[in-house]
C-alpha cells in the first residue's frame, strides 16, 4: 500500500472550490496511465478506453471521488485582527474546539489557532456551561497586528485544520480521509486495473461537501452508463453508540452501500459488487446509512437516471480532524473496483 501518496493527499489542503492542490497530486500520478482533462467547474476527468472489445458499443462507466474537504471561508475581520469564518461543509461545533488552521492566502499559507470565543471555564455560571458552542462563536488568532492581519487575509480565503497523517497502532488517521481515501482508492485501482471492455471516466470531483456540485457537472457532460462514487461512510464501532447504528466496523472490509440519504443504490449493481467480492474473496460488510450522501446521488438522476452505486471506505470519526481508516479495508476497497471493472461490461442494470 502506497503510504506515502496517502500521507500527501490528506495532509494537503483544500475545501470547495479550492482544490488546486489536491488535483495536482491526481494528475500527477493519473497523468502515466490515462487520458487528462479539466472542465469549467475544475474536475480532474481521467479517460481510460477499454482494452478489449465489447459486445456493441463500450459502456461508459464514471467513477466519482470528492477531492474537496469541509472548511471554511474568511468573513470578517475585526479592529483586533481576529478572524471570523462562515463553514463550508457540515461541521459539528463540538469538535471544533482549541484546534490550529491554517490559511490559503495569495501570498502563501498562514498558520492559526481556533478557538472559541468564550469566558475561561473557572468564570462561566451553570448557566453558561451547559450552553452549547455555535459556529459564530468561533475565531482564528494568527498571533499578528490587525494591521498585519489585514494586508495578508483577506475577505474569501479559505481556511483549513492542521493536523498531520499519523498511524495510531493498527490504523491510519488525517484530517481529511474524507475524500482523499476515496481519491486514493480511484488511482490505486486505475493502476492495478487489467484487461477491461468498459470505457473508465475517473473523475477526482469538486465541490461535493456543498451539493455534489462537481459530480453533477461531470455526470451531465460524460453521460455514463453507470456511476460509481468512492467516499467513506461512518464507522460507529466506538464507545457512546449502540451496535444496532455502527453502520460499518474497521477492519470487516470495504463498504457495499445499499443507500444513504441521497441515494438508494441501484439493487442490481449491489449484487454485482456482491457478487464480484463474493467470487474474489474480497472481504466486505454491508452498508446502509440513514443520513449522508455522496456523488453517487448527484449524478443518478441525470440524464433520464443512471444506474448508480457507492462503494465506501469504512471511516471512524468523521468530519473530524481524527479521521480514521483500517489499511485492509483500503486494500480491499481497492481490490474490489479494479475486479469489477474488469467485467463491468457483463452487468445488465435494466428493468
């Protein structure tokens, strides 16, 4: 397993609309192995033509992999130079706490502390102690003059957390598994792919963690036969939550989705995956989760619907800075849509 490409697509740095960085690492290592282009929204599209023929005209397949990650966005900057920030992407406020940022500016990267905008805790009454935290209650301090501050921020430049790759025992953890796993798994499965009578549009998408914007745009322009988003889903095998929601665990496999909040995934592309794990003896659990969506539901409904499905990396600590991710249920994530696009073309998804 390449580590060290996972270490640099999680430590780098991009929320929506900024993924600059991160489509330059994509296209670096897609670059040897496919075709390359950019559209307006500024998704990474790979092409790559099928090897053998088809029985009639090759079926296009897209794969969709978010390169974005939640931030936020400088709004305001007071007389003092502390920094207000407006979210992009779904953050629990509780989880946001006594964290360092950093921010992309034109001129390079400022670090930056966050912290809450409240009394220290020896000064709060009861009261204010069981009140939760708000977004808007959150600052970052760069440690400058306001002076200083406003000549290098500015209103717009996107701010991201800083916290390094790390391995943590058996398991590996980042500030952004969401989606750079899934980007990983795209790449590492473009490489490890055999003879294939599909043509493959692997597409490193934008904007997904504010609408699945990217993966609509994309979906719309190549007109896939069938979709495939690679994201993570949640694994709920911790402390404070009852087995029943686990939804996934570390370390059973990769995730065969059969529906989240945006999608319910096209029942005959499951048992495809089903199946194709089965055969391979790919190791995989089930997954059905009751809120959260992935690209998979963008694309779905166009074009008069494609057939659409998820495959998901099981993902401890989500929308966290401690994201977390088994390397055998990468592996496996990897494994199973190399397989399954080697024999893509045998699916029939019709009705």
């Amino acid at each position: 397993m390449n580590i060290d490409l996972l270490r640099e697509l999680t430590e780098a740095h991009g929320v929506s609309g900024f993924e600059d960085a991160i489509r330059e690492i994509a296209r670096r290592e897609l670059a040897p192995i496919a075709e390359l282009s950019t559209d307006a929204m500024g998704n990474l599209i790979a092409y790559k033509k099928a090897t053998r023929p088809a029985k009639g005209p090759a079926k296009k397949v897209m794969i969709a992999a978010h390169l974005d990650e939640i931030g936020f966005m400088v709004k305001y900057i007071d007389s003092n130079g502390f920094i207000r920030l407006n979210p992009l992407g779904g953050w629990d406020p509780r989880q946001m706490n006594s964290q360092r940022v950093r921010i992309q500016t034109r001129e390079g990267s400022i670090s930056g502390v966050l912290m809450y905008g409240t009394k220290p805790a020896h000064l709060l009454s009861d009261a204010e102690t069981k009140e939760g935290p708000k977004i808007d209650n959150f600052f970052v301090d760069l440690g400058l003059s306001a002076e200083v501050v406003k000549a290098q921020v500015r209103l717009g430049d996107p701010v991201t957390m800083d916290r390094p790759f790390a391995q943590i025992g058996d398991l590996l953890t980042c500030k952004t598994m969401d989606d750079r796993v899934g980007v990983f798994v795209m790449i590492e499965a473009l490489k490890a792919l055999g003879d294939h009578a599909v043509d493959v549009y692997a597409v490193a998408t934008v904007q997904e963690e504010i609408g699945l914007r990217g993966a609509t745009a994309a979906g719309g322009s190549i007109k896939p036969d069938i979709a495939i988003a690679l994201d993570i889903t949640l694994a709920n095998d911790i402390p404070g939550v009852q087995e029943q929601d686990y939804v996934t665990k570390l370390g059973e496999g990769t995730a065969i989705k059969v529906m989240d909040s945006s999608l319910i995934c096209h029942p005959k592309l499951v048992a495809h995956f089903r199946k194709v794990a089965e055969d391979k003896g790919i190791k995989h659990q089930i997954e059905i989760l009751a809120r959260g969506g992935t690209d998979a539901g963008g694309i779905q409904r166009l074009n008069g619907g494609v057939p659409a499905f998820t495959l998901s990396i099981p993902t401890r600590y989500v929308h966290t800075v401690n994201e977390t991710v088994h390397p055998g249920d990468v592996e496996a994530s990897i494994e199973l849509l190399a397989r399954y696009l080697e024999e893509a073309e045998t699916g029939v998804y019709s009705y």
